[in-house]
C-alpha cells in the first residue's frame, strides 16, 4: 500500500476538528475544483455501504490527508534557500492535500454516519506522529524530490485503484479530481527536480538508488496506521465480517500495489531519470518487471 504522505514535522498536533482550507494563492488556483462542486447529496448510498474494501481504504485515506499540513511545513522549511518550491509547497500542495482530507472526511461522513471519525482520526493521529520525524526527510535536497516523485507515483496508482473499485458516481467524480491533483504534484516535483540538477547535478547512480529504496519503502506503509484505527473504530460497520485485521492490511496492500505496474505508473518511476527517450522507452519493460517484483504482495 503506497504512503500517501512523507513524514511530518517533529512538532505535531492532532488536526482534524476543525476542517481549514487556505485562501486561493494563485491564478491557477483560482480553477481548481472546489469542495462545494462535489453534490454529496446525489450520493448513492446503496451502491457504496456494503463495500468493506472501500471503508478501509476510503477512512484511511482520509485520516492521512487531514494530516497534510504536519508534513507540508516541514518540507517548506527543508527547501528554505529555494524560496519559489517552499511558496509552492505552503501556498498550492497544503492546500490541495487538506482539501483532500476534508472532502474525504465529508463523503466518508455521508455514507458512514455512525462512524465516530474524529475520535478515530485522534487515536491514528496519536500514534501516527510519534513514527514520524524530520529526520526521515533525505539530506540531500535532490534526492528528496526523487523521493517525492516515488510517492506522488503511490498516491496516484492508490486514488486510480479506488475509483476502479466504484460505480458510485459521486466518489468517481471526487477520486478523479483528487488522482488528476496528484498526477500535478508529481510533475512539480519532478520540475523542481530537474531545476536543482541543472545547478548541481547529482549522478544517476544515487537517483537510481533513491527511485529503489523509496519504492520499496512503499511496502511498509504509514497507511497501515491509519488502517488499523480505523479498524478498532469501526464499531457495527462488517462487524459480522470474519476477516481480520491482517486479512483487512493484506487485500489493501494487494488491490493498490498491483497497480503500480501500470503504463503510467512506470514512466513516472523513469522521469527522474532524466534518460534519452531512445534509452527509456528500452528501460520500460525490466522497470515494469522489477516494480512488479518489488511490490509483489
């Protein structure tokens, strides 16, 4: 199950009760999609209760973007001298991963009323800062963008598998915006990326090694966190289910990294490469390979 997020600052506290959105910082911003353009009220609720997968993977994921801005500060402060990507990362990348957690939290709400979200969110959120320090973040400001590119890669193929698993219209329509957001994260990353090789190039070697330590840091998920909480918070919700909690973890994991193979996914793993197209397009097939390898369940 790919993370969602990359460690959060040393300093942390529960967020969660009240659901903050920054005023727009750009032009762009200014046509992004909006919480208010997403008709929870059209939601169809039969087609969504009974779906045990979607409640995991769903309440997990909005426990981990609520969290946003416990890591979002603390990557601003790491790229301090480079002041247009700590702008971007305060004023475009918090805003759009809490609004995430908040359109989450809303729909999640809707479908499953009596789950008692801020109590769980509160518990995950308890454990999940003590696992997290700034440490975790890698020193070299490069390699931390490779980093970044990993993630963003997990996070796109974990919302694209989510919204394959639904027919309900509305959480197709929120997923999508929400995949489309971080398929955008991903290509500001790699542009920052590809600004700081162009001052001082770090080799292929360690960006390679970077792309591989990452990748298999993907198996090891923060969202199991999250997923165990939700799991002990789940209260009448599939209580007559007979599957475990690593049963729960296993099928999770399962249903998202098998998607990491895909076309889009293993190009994005090869971009920080920066290869010559000739010599990418020969990668494609052993990359797709040793993804799979790497993320086999």
């Amino acid at each position: 199950m790919p993370h969602f997020s990359s460690h959060p600052s040393q300093s942390l506290q529960p967020r969660g009760a009240v659901e903050k959105q920054r005023p727009s910082g750009d032009a762009a911003e200014a046509n992004h999609w909006r919480i208010e353009d997403i008709p929870l009220e059209q939601i169809e609720i039969d087609a969504i209760a009974h779906h045990e997968d979607l409640f995991y993977l769903l309440m997990s994921a909005s426990f981990i973007e609520t969290g946003s801005d416990t890591y979002a500060a603390n990557l601003a402060e790491h790229y301090r001298d480079y002041p247009d990507i700590a702008a971007w990362l305060q004023d475009r990348w918090e805003n759009e991963e809490l609004q995430h957690g908040t359109a989450l939290r809303r729909y999640v709400e809707a479908v499953w009323p009596d789950f008692p979200w801020q109590r769980a969110y509160d518990s995950f959120f308890g454990e999940y800062s003590k696992l997290c320090t700034v440490e975790e973040l890698h020193p070299d400001r490069h390699l931390e963008m490779v980093a970044r590119c990993v993630v963003e890669t997990g996070t796109t193929a974990y919302y694209h598998t989510l919204r394959e698993l639904s027919d309900e219209p509305v959480l197709r329509k929120l997923l999508g915006h929400i995949r489309n957001d971080e398929v955008g994260h991903y290509k500001h990353f790699l542009k920052y990326f590809k600004e700081l090789q162009e001052r001082s190039p770090v080799s292929r070697t360690r960006i390679a090694g970077t792309l591989y330590a990452r990748l298999k840091e993907l198996r090891e998920s923060d969202s199991d966190v999250a997923l165990r909480h939700v799991f002990a918070h789940r209260g009448n919700y599939f209580a007559d289910s007979d599957r475990r909690f690593a049963d729960i973890a296993q099928r999770a994991y399962q249903l998202v990294s098998t998607q990491l193979p895909a076309d889009l996914a293993v190009r994005m793993l090869l971009k920080p490469l920066l290869l010559p197209q000739r010599l990418e397009s020969c990668l494609y097939a052993p990359i797709a390979r040793f993804a799979t390898r790497v993320m086999a369940p």
